[in-house]
C-alpha cells in the first residue's frame, strides 16, 4: 500500500469519516464500524474542518456543497491532489484532481 510504503500521506475529512461509519454499520453493524474506524485513523490523516472552512464553502461556486467543503478542507491542509471518481464535481478547484486509477498510474 502506498500509505504503508511512506511514498504518500493520506487525508480525508472529518465528515467522510462520518459518512464511512454511517454506510459500514448499515452492511456490517455498528461493532465492525467502529473497528473500521479505528483502523482508518491509524494510518490516514484528517483534514481541519471547522466554522471557517464551512463558511468558506459556501463561497465557492461549487454545484454541491459537499464537495466544496471537501476541496476548502484541502486547500486548508496544503493538500495537492483531490482523489475522486467524479473529476467534473472539481473543475472549479485549484487543485490537482484525478481518479483513483489515475492517481495510481501516478504514485504506484
């Protein structure tokens, strides 16, 4: 793994990690999300989400209001790249967007 190498660091926000315990504990249950969670935050970063970084969304001319925060949260964090299989949801972003293969033709 990429992560596990040290080749890259890997962040996410704070609410995907919400959205990933809310999904997980529909399928697995609320004991497997949990240690799910627990071993994501073991080795991914989580980006500064805060009142500024709401706000800040909110300003941008985003079409969803989610994917503003995600891009805002990355810009705060100094992030380059945003992974994501929708790239036409960033095109008003300034940073790097790619697919998930795209991003692994990259940095595998």
């Amino acid at each position: 793994m990429l992560i596990d190498a040290s080749k890259i660091e890997a962040f996410i926000s704070a609410n995907t990690v919400t959205d990933i315990y809310y999904i997980v504990k529909k399928v697995r249950g609320n004991k497997i999300a949990i240690e799910i969670i627990k071993d994501l935050l073991l080795f991914i970063g989580i980006t500064k989400l805060d009142k500024s970084t709401l706000e800040d969304a909110l300003k941008m001319l985003f079409n969803d209001y989610e994917d503003a925060i995600l891009n805002v949260s990355a810009e705060n964090n100094n992030l380059e790249y945003i992974v994501t299989r929708s790239k036409k949801d960033f095109v008003k972003s300034k940073l790097k967007i790619v697919t998930p293969k795209e991003f692994l033709k990259l940095f595998a």
